[in-house]
C-alpha cells in the first residue's frame, strides 16, 4: 500500500514535514496527511473535497479522463448490456457476480420482502397530495428505522445483509405509494409474481386490481422493452464512488446512527438539482425552452458568468471527457425511439442543445458534457413516468450501492466520526 514518501516545506519557518505516499490497486494516490495539524498546527483546506479522498474503498472505480465505471471491478458496460439489475445488487453486496442459485434465491427474497407494514400506509396521508415524492420517500424510509430497530451485528454477513435486501426491495414499494399517494388513488401492493422492475411499474400505473390500462385490445400490459430500459436505468444509477449522497450516507453512518436513516439522508442529498435532482431539471429545463429556435438563447445564458442559469444534464466533477453511462443511455434512447415513441419535440430540443454545446468553446474549454441526467429523463418520460419520480427511480437504483458503502464504512476498523475542521474568519 506504501508507495514512498513525500516532503512538505513550511517556507515562513523553514521546517520540512514527510507524509506516505499510499498507492491504490488503481486510480490516483493519495498522500496520508492524517497527522498534519498535530504535525503543523494548520489544517489542509479543500472546500467541496475537490482534491480530498475521505475513505478507502473496493466498490466502485471511477477514470474520469477516460471516461470509465466499474462495479467491483465490473465495467458498466458489461452489466448494463448483459446482466440485470438484481445481479448488479448481488455483485456490489458480494463482490461477484450471482450463480443461477444465488439470483433465484436473492430474488425471491426481494419479491417477498416488498410489503410495506401496515403502519407505513397512514404516514402517507400525512402529507398533502401536491408532497413532492422525495419528500415523502425519505419521510418513510426514515420510518422504517423505528420498525426495524433491532441491533445489527456486524460480524453477522446474514443478518446485514437480511438489512441490505429489506430497504433495496421496499424502496420501490415506498416510492410507488408516495406517487399514487400524489394523484389521490388507491396503491397497488406489490406482486410477487413480477419481477423487481415490472412489479415497480405495475404499482405505479396498473388501476386498481392490479388490472393495466384497458384499450380494444384488452388489458394492455407493460412492455418487455419498456422493463428492460428501465432495468438498464437501475443498473447505471447503482453507485458512483464517494459523490455527494454517499459522502452523506458515509457521515451519518460515523455518527452509529440507523443504516435507515442514513439512506433517508442520503435520499434527501440527492435531491437537490446540482445532484439527483438534475434529471427532473433537465426535462423542465427542456420544457422551458420550449423550441429549437430558443435554444440558442438559453446556451448563451448558461455562459454568463452573471446569470445563475446552468445546462441541466451538462458537466460532472469526475469525468472530464464524457460519463460512459450518458453513452449508454444516448444509444438506448436511438434503440427506443420508435418502440416507445419518444417524445420527438423535446428529443429535438435536447438533440439541437448537445449539437450547439459540443461544439461550443465555453463547454469544451471548461469540459462541459452531457452527463448520465441528460438521457435519463427523455427514456423516463416515454416510459410514462413523470417528471417528479425521475429523482425517486434514481433513488431506486443508488439505494444498493448507498447500503454497501454503509456496510463496508461498518467494516472498516479504521473509519472514524466525521468531523472536519475550518479556516476560521469571523470576529
Ligand atoms: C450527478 O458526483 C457524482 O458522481 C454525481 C452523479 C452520481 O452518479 O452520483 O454522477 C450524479 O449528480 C450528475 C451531475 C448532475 N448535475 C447537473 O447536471 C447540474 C448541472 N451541472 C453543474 O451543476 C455542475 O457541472 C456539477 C455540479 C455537476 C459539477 O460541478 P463542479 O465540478 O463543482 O464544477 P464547477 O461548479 O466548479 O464548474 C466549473 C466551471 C464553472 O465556470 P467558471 O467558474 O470556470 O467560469 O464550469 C461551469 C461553472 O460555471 N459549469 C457550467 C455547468 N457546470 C459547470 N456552466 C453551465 N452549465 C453547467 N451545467
């Protein structure tokens, strides 16, 4: 781990200062300043951790000039194309891929742990009907705490990840309530015939008995193509390193509160527009504009230095080429677009600020690129979903790489509370 070492002069005293220099499996290295204020008397200063690493961690790699993602050292790639998402689940909790044996048996555990108890439905309707979903999700999850509260041993792998399965199988059920709670109708429980995403689905659109929507030709039922996208929509939302929910999830587990309300948290960090919240934004955003021939106009807005207005769905912290999931996305998106009938209106939109902003030296010199928000929301709103759950299947999909960063901050002996310091400059 040690690679070799590196020395720091302090030039107004003279005196030099030597730190390790620790070298990952991949990925930059990182100097171990751990005693630096003990040694110096001075903090380091780092505002939005930008040059910070704040744990070790085996879960997920980020290359962000080549624009690469792994999952236990799995390329997005590969899992978005041939595998789904409950493998994905079992190979960020496991560190590997499920046998045949090993998905039957996680997924029947998910289908039956989808039931929500009895005494979550009321606190639904203590919410008003215009509550944004968000707000109830977290409301709920933080909920569950206090109906599973029993002492969680981590030396026992059944028992936490017994903890993992129940929230990563209940999350949908929540989110799917919050919504029907929204339009004032009665939910649908989940079904243990269907599986994780098309059981999602049906509890967001089926009337009640569970029937979908009746057309000429019958009871019409989810498409296979519509369950696959959003499947693949999961699989690319699954974790993403130490981003800002996660870095909150990492926090609240040092404080040895609830693994639940540590995703509660982390479900309230994702939904600012900066973060999770992006998708939903890019779909108003596009809405907003309303027609190609404006586009221009708001392009010339996002550039102001003086005008707060951001391009939605443009530019990441890491990747600095281009977000391989946005990749992904853009080519699912040209596969759906005759099957769901995307809607071409705001395609053409979002196809003329890509054009536009690609080429543009503002973007390029600062590299702005479409990240995984972009696509998200166009896929989504063809599959019949509204724009105030885009947020809520983002939470859906990260809820599984939040608990594994939980457990493996849990597991590590090393991990300490969360308590950074300041550069003090009041009175
Ligand atoms: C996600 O961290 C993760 O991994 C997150 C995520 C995950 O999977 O968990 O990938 C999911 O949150 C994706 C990002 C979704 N957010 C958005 O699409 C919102 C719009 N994007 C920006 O808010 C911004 O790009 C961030 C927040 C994504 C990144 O911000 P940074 O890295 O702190 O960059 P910055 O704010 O320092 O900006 C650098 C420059 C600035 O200009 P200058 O001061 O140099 O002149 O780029 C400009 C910014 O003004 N800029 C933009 C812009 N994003 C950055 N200008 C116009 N439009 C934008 N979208």
């Amino acid at each position: 781990m040690q690679k070799d070492t590196i020395t720091l002069t302090n030039n107004q005293t003279g005196k030099t200062y030597e730190y390790n220099i620790l070298e990952g499996s991949r990925g930059p290295s990182v100097i171990d300043i751990r005693t630096f204020f003990a040694d110096t008397g001075m903090f380091t200063y780092d505002p939005g951790y930008t040059s910070t690493a704040s744990c070790e961690s085996q879960i997920t790699f980020i290359d962000g000039g080549k624009g690469e993602l792994r999952y236990r050292g799995v390329a997005i790639e590969d899992l978005a194309n041939n595998h789904s998402y409950l493998e994905t689940c079992f190979l960020l909790l496991n560190g590997h891929l499920p046998s045949k044996e090993e998905l039957l048996k996680l997924d029947l555990e998910i289908r039956h742990r989808a039931y929500l108890h009895r005494g979550l439905n009321s606190l639904f309707d203590a919410f008003p009907d215009n509550a944004h979903p968000m707000a109830t999700l977290s409301a709920a999850v933080t909920a569950l705490a206090s109906f599973y509260n029993e002492h969680l041993d981590m030396e026992n792998e059944e028992e936490y990840l017994e903890m993992a399965h129940r929230i990563i199988s209940k999350i949908p059920t929540i989110a799917a309530f919050a919504y029907r709670h929204s339009l004032g109708i009665p939910f649908i429980e989940p079904d243990i015939d269907l599986s994780f995403t098309k059981n999602f689905l049906t509890m967001m659109r089926a009337y009640p008995g569970g029937k979908m929507h009746l057309c000429d030709k019958g009871h019409e039922d989810i498409k296979e193509v519509e369950v696959r996208a959003l499947d693949t929509i999961f699989t690319l939302h699954a974790d993403h390193e130490q981003n800002a929910s996660t870095t909150v999830v990492r926090g609240v587990a040092s404080t040895g509160a609830h693994p639940y309300v540590a995703i509660a948290s982390g479900i309230s960090a994702l939904w600012g527009r900066a973060h999770g919240g992006a998708n939903e934004s890019v779909i108003a955003q596009l809405e907003y504009i309303g027609s190609v021939d404006k586009v221009e106009a708001f392009i010339e807005k996002a550039k102001d230095p003086d005008d707060a207005f951001r391009l939605m769905g443009f530019g990441h912290r890491v990747y600095k080429n281009f977000d391989p999931r946005a990749q992904i996305l853009k080519k699912l998106q040209d596969e759906l677009r005759e099957e769901l009938g995307l809607d071409s209106e705001l395609m053409a939109i979002a196809r003329k600020i890509e054009e536009i902003a690609l080429s543009d030296e503002y973007f390029i010199s600062r590299n702005l690129y479409p990240n995984i928000d972009f696509y998200t929301g166009i896929i989504l709103t063809a599959l019949q979903i509204p724009k105030s759950m885009f947020t809520p299947i983002f939470v859906i999909g990260r809820t599984v790489g939040w608990i594994t960063q939980w457990i493996e901050f849990k597991k590590d002996e090393t991990s300490k509370i969360a308590r950074p310091r300041q550069l003090y400059t009041g009175k």
